[in-house]
C-alpha cells in the first residue's frame, strides 16, 4: 500500500542550503525512497523571484516522489499541516563575523515563525532549526511555541558529528561509514566539543576503539577538535559562502534517523532540550549523542566522561547560556 503524503517544510528554501536541500528531499533522501512527499518553501518577499525559480526547477526534475510543491512568501500557507519542519530561513554568517553577530537578525525570526508552526503545523510535525545561531534558535521557537512538546524541537549538529567522522576516517584511511560513535557535545559553535572516546572502527578483525587506532591522544586532544570546531569557519573562508551542501545532506541525515531510526549498536549527534543528563543544565537546546526509535529519540545514558570532558562539556553549555541570555535580551 502506498504511503500517507508527508508534508516537508523548508524556510529559507530559495538559500544554498535550501537549493541543495530540496532536491534531496524530493528524492527521497531525507525520508525514504517510497515516501511520496509535498515540499513547502518559504522564503522572504525580496526572495519570491528566485524562489519560483526552484519551484520551476523542481517541476522540471520530474521526481517521481514529489507530489506538490508549495512555494511562498506567506508563513502561514507555509505552515499549514507540515509534518516535518526543517528551519534554514535566516541570515548566514559571513567571513569575519562571529556567530553572535547573527544572533539579533535570527532571534526574532525564530520567534514569530514559533507562533505559526505552533498555530498551523500538523500535530506532532518534527523541526529541526539549522539556521544559526542554530541551538539558540531552537530554544526560541521551543519557548514561544509552548504547546509544541519539547522533544519534537531540535537543532542541527550532526553536521559537526559527520566531520568527526570525516577527520577520523581521513587520519586512518579508513572508509568513513566504518567509523561510529563520535559524539558532537553543547552548542553548534566553536566552543562544542567533538569527543571521541566511545567511538570505533569497524576493522576486518572486529570493532576497535578510535583512540587505540589513532594512537596520538595530542592530535586527538588538539588539532582534531579544533580542526572539527573551525570547520565550519574554514570552509567560508574557503567558499566565502557557509558550507551548504554538507549542511543540507546533514539535516537529511538528522530527520532520516530521527523519524527512521538510528541503526542498532550506533549513535547520532543531535541538539536537543538538555533534561540534566551529564549535568548539562536543564533547559538548553545542547548537543547530545542520542538513539531513535519510533520516532522519538533518547539521549545515550551512562557514558564514562573524563576531567578532560568534563570541562569541555561545560565550557559549551556556558556559553549556551549567555547565548540564552543575550538572545532574550535581544528580543526585549
Ligand atoms: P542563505 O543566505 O543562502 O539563505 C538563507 C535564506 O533565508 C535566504 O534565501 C533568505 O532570503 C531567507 N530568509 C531570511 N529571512 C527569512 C525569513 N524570515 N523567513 C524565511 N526565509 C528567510 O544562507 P544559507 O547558506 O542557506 O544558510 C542558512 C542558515 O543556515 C544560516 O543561518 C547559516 O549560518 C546556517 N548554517 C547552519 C549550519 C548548521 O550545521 N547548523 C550549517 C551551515 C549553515
Ligand atoms: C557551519 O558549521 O558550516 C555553519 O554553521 C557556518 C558557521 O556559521 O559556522
């Protein structure tokens, strides 16, 4: 039996991310290769023109997947009964702005948009906020959309997960769908902290843990986690544009899993409301490994976390903080 329509929504869709993104959606990418989709666009009036345009392109790609397309500049007809909500809409940093610089622009966009997804999206539509400052976001949207339960409100970090990833199977030359488990902790900045202590190689005699494999615990301490946080910083030095396509194949990876689930033995990493677990404060959108199932995911209990980690996991979850703070004082 064919299955049920699901409406995706993607802000800022007439964006790079947005133009690498939706063509992934509409093949199936993000939610499966037999899910027939509707693809929502929204983008800002100045936008409209170029928008149409990947509305036209979209038509002319011929996806046998995609069943509608809904391209406008109007939130609430963007909005209206998505199950899926994926938030690109913003403004992007550019070369030599800090991440705070966007914070003032973004806030109050997650803000507003919050009261339109609560008020018109399908009951139990998933979001995921990429736009940056993306945990702060996120929070925003969770906090001006109450009646939005707070597990279905999360942020993009498996991008920085999946270069974790990347960077190991590149020191080891190994292929990178054999290396697991690295875990992205706290905010989607250069403060977060990419840890691989539980991560593992899958090696022709068995799994074997990165650390054991690397054997260089200084370049696992040092240039590995800077090289993870800045990358995002390199590649607009580079493109002078943000990472886009990188971005776009993440967030089909972080609703895949969420809404398919995570394989069995393997965690992802994503940004969701902290409940305290690893003494992270309570009420922090903050990068988690987490497990889905179901359609709900759970944070991974139980890890060992040395003095090392300890510091860079609160390192990150301070600074969240101020973000927090900075972001409400923003918006009053
Ligand atoms: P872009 O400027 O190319 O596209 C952003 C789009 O959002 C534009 O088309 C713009 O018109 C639109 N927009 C602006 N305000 C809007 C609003 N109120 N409603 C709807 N649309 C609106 O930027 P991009 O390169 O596609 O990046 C988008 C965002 O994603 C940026 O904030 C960027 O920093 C962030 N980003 C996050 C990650 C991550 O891993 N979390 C990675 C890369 C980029
Ligand atoms: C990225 O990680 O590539 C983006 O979030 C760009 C940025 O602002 O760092």
């Amino acid at each position: 039996m064919a299955k049920e329509l699901v409406r995706v929504l993607v802000t800022g869709a007439a964006g790079q991310i947005g133009y690498a993104l939706v063509p992934m959606i509409a093949r199936g990418v993000m939610l499966g290769s037999d899910q027939p989709v509707i693809l929502h666009m929204l983008d800002i009036p100045p936008a409209a023109e170029a928008l149409n345009g990947v509305k036209m392109e979209l038509v002319d790609a011929a996806f046998p997947l995609l069943k509608g397309v809904v391209a406008t500049t109007d939130v609430v007809e963007a909005c209206t009964g998505v199950n899926v909500a994926v938030m690109v809409g913003g403004f992007p940093r550019k070369e030599g702005m800090e991440r705070k610089d966007v914070m003032s622009k973004n806030v109050s966009i997650y803000k507003s948009q919050a009261s339109a997804l609560e008020q018109h999206a399908a009951p139990n539509c998933k979001v995921l906020v990429v736009a940056n400052p993306a945990n702060t976001n996120a929070l925003i949207l969770k906090e001006f959309a109450p009646s939005i339960p707070a597990k279905n409100i999360t942020c993009l970090t498996r991008l920085d997960h999946n270069r974790a990833l990347g960077q190991i199977s590149e020191r080891l030359n190994v292929q990178v769908s054999d290396v697991k488990n690295a875990i992205i902790w706290g905010n989607h900045s250069s403060t977060q902290y990419p840890d691989v202590n539980h991560a593992s190689v899958k090696t022709p005699s068995g799994e074997k843990p990165v650390r054991e494999l690397v054997k260089d615990d200084g370049w696992l301490n040092g240039e590995f986690i800077t090289t993870v946080q800045q990358r995002g910083a390199a590649i607009i030095k580079a493109r002078k544009l943000s990472s886009a396509l990188s971005a776009a194949s993440a967030a089909c990876d972080h609703i895949r899993d969420w809404v398919l689930g995570t394989p069995e033995g393997t965690w992802v990493s994503m940004g969701v409301y902290s409940d305290g677990s690893y003494n992270v404060p309570s009420g922090l959108i903050y990068s988690f490994p987490v497990t889905c199932h179901n359609g709900d995911w759970k944070i991974v209990q139980g890890l060992a976390i040395d003095e090392f980690s300890r510091k860079k996991l609160d390192l990150t979850g301070a600074e969240l903080s101020e973000e927090k703070e900075l972001a409400y004082s923003c918006l009053s």
